[in-house]
C-alpha cells in the first residue's frame, strides 16, 4: 500500500512539471481556458445555486431552532448563519460537491481520450498532452471556484434569510443585523484561499487519474471513482491544514 | 526510409520483441503483418516512439531516435502521421477542426490559409462536403478513417503509420482505404508503415511485408514471393488465403 502511494506520489508530481511546460501556442491555451470555464465553471452555477439555497435556509432553521433561548438575542442566528456558511459550507462543502460532479467529469472525459488513443495522437504530433488538455482546466478551474463559493456565500446567506423570514424565526431586521454583527473580511480571504487550493486539488487529481487511464470502459468508470474518493479526502485534509495555520 | 535494428522490448518480465531488424522503404507501402499478440503494435508503436525500446535503435533517414533531445523528438514527430485503429480524432472538434488541428498547433499561416490547407486534405480523401461541420460521432468509421487520413497528411508528413486501418470497415470500404494509403504513399513520396492482419491488404498493396511471430522477425519480401516462404508460422497463418494469392 505504502509502495503504491508513493508510487502514484511520484508520478503526480512528474505529471504537475509537465504541466507547466511552455505551450505550443498561447492563443489556443487561452481559447481553451475560456472553453473550460464555460464547461467547469458556469455549467456548476445550477448545482451550486440550489445547494447554496436549501443548505443555508436548512443551517438559519437549525440554528434558530437550537439558539431558542430568552437571553440570546435573533440576530445570532443571522450571524452564526454567516459564519457557517462563510467558514466552512461556500469553501469546503461546495468544493466536495464539485469534487464529485466536476472531478469525475474531467477525468472521465481524460480516460475516454486515452483509451480511444486520441492522447496517442497528441504526442504523435508532438503536442504536449498534459500541456494541452490539463492546463486549461486547471487555469480555469482557479478562475472558476473562487466566483463558485464567493456566489455560494451570497446565495446561502439568501436562503437562511428568506428561511428565517418565511418560517418567522428570524425576522428580516433581526438577520440582517446580524449578517454585519462583528463580521470580519478575513473569513472571506481565508475561504478563498481555501478554494484556490481545493481547486487545483480537484482538477489535477481528476486529470491524473485520467490520464493514467489503461484498459477500457470499466477502467475509466475506476478512474472517475478514485478521482471523488481521493479528490475528497485530500480536500478534508488541506481544509485541516488550512484552518489550522490561518486561524489558529 | 526508416530502419529497426536490433529492437528489444520489455513489459515487467515479459520479453515481447526479441531483437527485431527491419528496413522500411521510402514510397513503397510497407506492411506489418503476423497474427493477434504477435508483437505488430508494440513494433509500430516502437517505432513512432509511443514506446521506448530496451536497446536497439531506430533510424529515420539516418537519425537516430534513441536518446534523442526532446526538442529533437519534438521536430522529427512533426514530420510523422499516424492513422489509428479506432482513428482517434478528437471528439470535441469537427472533422474539418480536426484535420485543421496540426495546423493551428504548428504553423504560422493565417486561419484562412488553415482552412483552406485542410479542406484541400479532406478533399484528398474523398470526404464528402457536407461532412466538414459535423463531429466524428456523426459519421461512419470509413468517413472517420478517412477523415484520420487528412489530418495525417496535413503538415505533409514524410513518414505515415497506419495501425489496422481496416479494423472494423467492410471489405469494400477496406478496399478504398488501403488504395488511398497507397495513393498517398506514392503522390507524396512518404515511407508509409502499415499494421494488419488483413490478407486483402497484403494482396492489394503490399509491396514490402515483414512477418512477426512472438516477438521475432520471421520472413521479409514481396507479395509475389509471400507464397514462397517456408515458415511454418507463416504458412498456417497463409493457409486461408492461399487460393487468393495464387
């Protein structure tokens, strides 16, 4: 197991050095980058939209139902709402989600090439493979996820707001207040800096085990499977890194 | 032309090339052929340097290919074409930005010039025009095999390798691929390498075949002296199409 593990180490890093050679041409790079934020980034809006919606309506209707206490004013509800979402939903929740759904997509779509030999053909023609097909998605995806979770914050504190207000557990004042009670801007950098690392973390996982794809469908259904199960634990573990170093 | 000399070639434990030596013509349509497992694709991959060989050596024109730099590797890959078995074009691209990709990736010429370099390429192989727009799922595998051939020839390859071109196509579509190979091999001078099992290729263009059998170079000619040969390997693996060649 140990062997197997730096084994795959290894190759990811040697994989990583052949990602940042010169490309063949930088207007097709750049035109690519644009073709995978469409692919990765904008087509996530949807998921990441109703996830952000009912998990933050979901987080102000449990916090207001617990913090159901005479000497606890209505606005904590708006400011743990805040934290909750800010902290650790929009950056580590959401990344996980898109571990699964953007993770498995680009590997899959990776492993298909490989077995049909279309990555046989780039090299053939003297097109650095891993240049061309992983460096857009993981340029795009660093453009991409932080506008995911910066939009899942937003939509989130949304949904505990129209939660609160709807089921009359929080009124409107009340959770607005305490969106802005005691709030602090370095939340926000630190999640996003989370973010930036979780995504380059998801596509180049994804495109790893993508690339290393041998045999046929069933090995790129493997493929695709390791990707979200690796993706996710590297996720929690950097997530624990990460806290650990800024907020501590 | 290009030579083998002495190519070796290992998976974990397993030996799979025991010393092959081979010299591959320029303008002739050179074919590989032996049974399934003989050690055909590991050879042409060898040789297209996909694998890289334990020892031995491969020349192109003289150049040898072992240990070259990786710029070096780079350049002579751009003056190869390789047709595939399952064809491999790019399922995100149309056939016709499929045949324009080397050009976009290589070449300074200006998108119209590109266009027009790869219409005059589709245009070689007989695509028919309204097949330039749609994607490679939207057409059959003959149109993609030819498809795969226009984008082999669009830098102007000097060498061309072909990896079962027929697999999957029907005996008359077969036919019109193996004579387009052939075709291009002669109009553009190349040295073509082809890998088949497909005796009716052997019969229709085979003007320099070499036999593998588990891993080893067994025979070496012509198809006027295929029948010649006295291989035991290669008689049972003639035997089928012995009335045809007579």
């Amino acid at each position: 197991m140990f062997k197997s593990f730096f084994f795959h180490l290894g190759r990811y890093f040697v994989f990583l050095g052949q990602m940042f050679r010169r490309p063949e041409k930088w207007r097709i790079l750049g035109k690519r980058i644009l073709v995978e934020i469409d692919k990765l980034g904008v087509d996530s809006f949807g998921i990441v939209t109703i996830i952000s919606l009912f998990v933050g309506a979901v987080i102000t209707i449990q916090t207001a139902t617990n913090l159901d206490n005479p000497f606890i004013p209505k606005y904590t509800v708006g400011t743990a709402a805040r934290e909750s979402i800010l902290l650790e939903f929009s950056s580590t929740i959401v990344c996980l989600i898109l571990a699964g759904k953007v993770g498995s997509n680009i590997s899959s779509e990776i492993g298909t090439m490989r077995i049909t030999e279309q990555i046989d053909a780039l090299e053939i023609m003297g097109v650095n493979s891993v240049g061309y097909l992983v460096t857009p998605k993981v340029i795009a995806m660093l453009i991409s996820v932080p506008i995911l979770v910066a939009y899942s914050m937003c939509i989130g504190i949304f949904g505990g707001w129209m939660a609160g207000d709807y089921t009359g557990l929080c009124p409107s004042d009340d959770y607005i207040h305490g969106i802005h009670y005691a709030f602090k801007p370095y939340y926000v950098v630190y999640s996003l800096v989370k973010s930036l690392t979780f995504a380059f973390t998801i596509s180049t996982i994804a495109s790893y085990w993508g690339y290393y794809v041998k045999g046929g469908a069933l090995e790129v259904g493997r493929a695709s499977t390791k990707t979200v199960v690796v993706s996710s634990i590297v996720i929690l573990i950097f997530n624990l890194l990460i806290t650990q170093i800024w907020l501590n | 032309m290009i030579e083998a000399i002495d190519i070796h070639k290992t998976f974990g434990d397993r030996e799979v090339m025991h010393g092959i030596s081979a010299t591959f013509e320029t303008g002739k349509t050179n074919l590989i052929i032996g049974k399934s497992g003989s050690g055909k694709t590991v050879l042409l991959k060898s040789l297209v340097g996909l694998y890289q060989p334990e020892s031995g050596d491969i020349l192109f024109d003289g150049r040898s290919t072992i240990n070259l730099s990786h710029k070096r590797s780079l350049a002579l890959r751009r003056e190869i074409g390789m047709l595939f078995q399952g064809s491999a074009l790019f399922d995100s691209l149309t056939v016709e930005e499929n045949v324009r990709f080397p050009l976009d990736m290589f070449t300074n010429m200006t998108l119209q010039e590109r266009k027009n370099q790869a219409i005059a390429c589709l245009e070689r192989v007989n695509m028919p025009k309204e097949s330039y727009k749609l994607f490679p799922s939207e057409i059959s595998g003959g149109m993609q095999k030819r498809a795969a051939i226009a984008r082999a020839i669009a830098l102007r390859p000097k060498y061309l390798f072909c990896d079962e071109p027929n697999s999957g196509l029907d005996p008359l579509t077969s036919s019109v691929i193996d004579n387009l190979i052939h075709e291009i091999t002669k109009e553009y001078n190349i040295t073509t390498i082809i890998n088949t099992h497909d005796m009716n290729s052997v019969i229709n263009i085979g003007e320099h075949i070499i036999f593998i059998n588990s891993g080893n170079k067994e025979w070496d000619g012509t198809r006027e002296t295929i029948l010649q040969a006295d291989i035991p390997a290669m008689k049972e693996f003639l035997e089928p199409y012995r009335l045809r060649f007579e």
